[in-house]
C-alpha cells in the first residue's frame, strides 16, 4: 500500500474575501476542497459547513466512507436550502477524494477540480459543472480557454444550489508516484495545464508542492480568485 503525503495551501488571491476550505484528513484517506460562490451571500460560510461536515467523518472502508460523504454533502445542502429561503441563497463547490491507499475515489459538484499525475502526463479527473465546460463538450472550445471565459463562473450544479444535491463520481486505483491535486478554479484560471505538471512533478513534499503552486497561481497576471492547491503524493 502506497504511503501517501498530503498538505493544502490557500491564499486569497486578490479578492477581498477568502471563501476557498480545504480539508486534509490522512488518517481517514479523506481529502477535499470547497470554494464559497462569491456571487451569492455567505460563500465562505457555505464553504465552511461543506468541510466541517466531512471533518467529522469518522475513518472507515472506502465504500461506506463514499455513502457518508454523500450523507454529509446532502444535509449540508438542504441545510443551506433552508436558509436559502429565509436569508438568500448561498452555496459552495465541493470536490472531495477518498483512498485507501490502493483505491480512490472521487465525489464532486462545482468547478474545484481533481487531478493527477502518473508517467509524466497530468489528466484532469473531473469535469467541470458550468456552462463553459459545456462550450468544450460541444467543441466550441478548448479547456484552457474555456476555462478564462464568463462562462466558467456560470455554474450549473453545486452545494445549495438546488433542493437536490447531485454528486458526480468516479473511481480509480492508486499507482506508486502518482500525484494527485484537489484545487478550486483561482488555480486553474491562472496557470496552463504545462506549468501546472512542471510544478506537481518538481521534486519537494506535498506542502511545498501546494504552496508553489498557490504562489505561482497568485504571481500570474490573470490571478483573480481565491486560490487552493491541495495535493496528495504516494509514495514511488
């Protein structure tokens, strides 16, 4: 069983608000990161309940961990519903990976991404939900453009958006060396898919990995969010 590295890094970027969470729980293989929609009220709020909820998750086998990270997500949501109708909407993305160790997998809703790099090659695990990742899926355009695009903060699934939570998942093995990143759009918008591999394989922990990231991400020019890098290492 691979021994796995994992550390987050957030900065705020040049935002006057932070609402990225991220969540590293090793001992359970439960990783994720949340980032609060600043076009509604009380993102960083939502973002908090979001990673609170899983925080509290006990550890257990990977499937029964899946079903409680669907039941926490899902009370988060019709908690945020409910004041929805009282305060105004708010509402956060959500990606969260699960592992143990040999196996992972992958829950998400929003535009905070997964990742990861095995053989040199960096794959994007998740698909967007928002009208630009539609645009790409319709070939109207690439995924580094579409992602810089109005589009992309057009969201079209996320937590407390909707009296329904839905959840996307996928499921995967994990490979000796393979590095994997949780991170939310401020990184993706302001690095290319080329200078994040260079940085992901670069040698250095998985602390110093997210915090170069995050660091190079709010250097760029085209920084204008919030900005998470959460990446997970096992061991070669």
């Amino acid at each position: 069983m691979p021994q796995l590295d994992a550390a987050c890094c957030s900065a705020r970027g040049p935002r006057a608000h932070q609402e990225d969470r991220c969540l590293v729980r090793a001992d359970a293989g439960l990783f994720a990161v949340a980032d609060g929609m600043g076009g509604w009220l009380r993102g960083d709020e939502a973002a908090t309940a979001v990673v609170e909820a899983l925080a509290a998750i006990p550890p257990q086998p990977l499937e029964q961990a899946v079903r409680a990270v669907e039941t926490a997500l899902a009370a988060v949501n019709a908690r945020l519903q409910h004041r929805a109708a009282l305060e105004g909407p708010s509402g956060t993305t959500v990606v969260v990976l699960l592992t143990d160790g040999l196996r992972l997998r992958i829950l998400w809703a929003g535009d905070s991404r997964a990742g990861r790099v095995r053989a040199g090659r960096l794959t994007w695990l998740t698909t967007d939900h928002n009208l630009a990742a539609q645009a790409v899926q319709a070939g109207r355009m690439d995924d580094e453009t579409a992602r810089r695009t109005p589009l992309a903060s057009r969201l079209t699934r996320a937590v407390g958006t909707d009296p329904v939570l839905e959840l996307d998942r996928i499921g995967g093995r994990l490979a000796p060396g393979d590095r994997l990143l949780l991170c939310s759009d401020g990184l993706t918008g302001a690095l290319d898919d080329e200078e994040i591999l260079a940085l992901l394989m670069a040698p250095g922990t998985a602390a110093e990995l997210a915090e170069r990231l995050v660091a190079r991400a709010v250097a760029d020019p085209r920084c204008s969010d919030n900005v998470t890098a959460l990446v997970v290492r096992a061991a070669d």
